[in-house]
C-alpha cells in the first residue's frame, strides 16, 4: 500500500522496559541495529498494526505492554535512490510512520524473534534513549530524532516518575 505520495504507511516502536532503557533490535544477518517497524497492512489502523508488529517481530502481546503515548502525526523519511524500486508501480519513495511508545510490562522472556517466518531481528540490547538515532542508517536519523523528541514527554510523565 503506498500512498498518492509515493509513501508507505508504517509504524515505529519505542519499546522501553521499565529502567526506561529502549529495546534496540539487531536485523537478522547484518550489522544494522533498529527500532522495531513495519507497514500498516490495508483495513488496518496504526494501532492494530503496531501490536501485529509487536507480535512478528518482537514476539510480545498487547498484554505485555502499556501504550504510553504516540506521535500525533506522520512522520516521514525518503529512501536513497539505490534503494527506489522504479519498476514497481506505484513507486515507493520512502515511509510515513506514526510511532508508539510501549512500555514493556510482561517479562522480558517474552521477547522472541521466532514469530514470523522471516525474522527481523537475532538480538537486542537496551539502551539509552538517544542511542538508536546514532546507531541507525543515516536515512532514519531525522525521524528516530524527531519520534524521540515528540515521545520523550510521555517517557517522563507515564513512565519514569
């Protein structure tokens, strides 16, 4: 699903556990490491889709979390040329994305990267809030920078107290 932009509707996920230290996944087969994300299938609100994604890629229930705040609108990145298939139609350009802010309250045991065919993840590690905005590719940094901005005062105000 892309949009008359040329955008793909997504989802990030700002996991933190309860030290408020966020989840940062390692993709499987690289030295990339990322926050969880994924597109919003069609019929599929933002919500719906982040808890899929949740469930794919991180292995966690909507029982194991607390929504603890959103980004009120999208945010987008473009992908580097290199990265633009031109011979899909309609051509994606990059992504839109509406982040979450979950806090994990299950038990981190629960985290598993064997539910989904494809893993997008093999490890993780929690860090601090800003680290993933230095450790992610280059083309994401603006908008890790600009979600943990918008979501850093529900960190404060829901979870940290």
């Amino acid at each position: 699903m892309i949009d008359e932009q040329g955008y793909r509707p997504n989802v990030g996920i700002v996991l933190v556990n309860p030290q408020g230290k966020v989840f940062l996944g390692k993709r499987v087969y690289q030295d990339a490491w990322q926050l969880p994300q994924g597109g919003i299938q069609q019929h599929e609100t933002p919500q719906q889709a982040v808890f899929r994604e949740l469930k794919e890629e991180v292995g966690l229930n909507p029982a194991d979390v607390r929504v603890l705040g959103r980004t009120s609108d999208w945010l987008r990145y473009e992908l580097p040329a290199q990265f633009v298939r031109h011979h899909n139609e309609p051509v994606c350009i990059g992504q839109k994305q509406i982040w979450f802010l979950l806090g994990l309250v299950g038990p981190e045991s629960h985290i598993r990267f064997d539910q989904d065919e494809t893993p997008e993840f093999e490890d993780y590690r929690w860090v601090d809030w800003w680290v993933p905005v230095q450790e992610v590719v280059e083309f994401k940094r603006n908008v890790y920078q600009q979600a943990l901005t918008e979501l850093e005062p529900y960190l404060q105000q829901f979870w940290l107290k």
